[in-house]
C-alpha cells in the first residue's frame, strides 16, 4: 500500500482479515468487534507478533511495543489507529 490509503485507520473487519491470513487462525467475521479479546479468538502472544509485523510492513509504520500487550481488539485497533494518524 501506498500513498494516503497506508495511513487510513483499519476497522474491526479488516483486523479480523488480518488476523486470518497472517495470525493463521480462521476467524468468522461475524464474531469479530472491538469488544472481543484475543483470548476469545485463540491469538497467542506469538501470533500477535505476526499480525503486527503485517500491518507494519503493509503500512509503512512502526507500531509502539504496547500493541504487543494489547489483549483486546478494542485496544490494539485504538494503538495502531493512533499511529497510522501521527505517521499521516
């Protein structure tokens, strides 16, 4: 991604395609919103590592070592939204 849509926050959905295609978990859609933790999705700490990587490299940002200990999605989407807005 390039130009203005590499900064452009990332919603509840797009995490949850994320977390699909590089977490390696195969996530309902339907059962992802801010409210739901990692826990309750089957994410480890390791898969989390892999999901920050992508969306680091994908955005072109690099994101503060609290999304690391983010638990929920409500908490990471509000850590890299944040950092997508400062990179803007």
């Amino acid at each position: 991604m390039s130009g203005a849509n590499s900064h452009r926050e990332i919603t509840a959905e797009e995490l949850g395609e994320l977390l699909s295609a590089t977490g390696g978990l195969r996530i309902d859609q339907s059962d992802v919103d801010s409210a739901t933790t990692f826990d309750e999705l089957g994410l480890d700490s390791l898969a989390l590592l892999g999901v920050i990587t992508a969306v680091e490299r994908e955005r072109g940002v690099a994101l503060p070592t609290e999304a690391q200990e983010a638990r929920s999605v409500r908490e990471f989407l509000a850590i890299l939204n944040d950092t997508l807005r400062k990179a803007a």
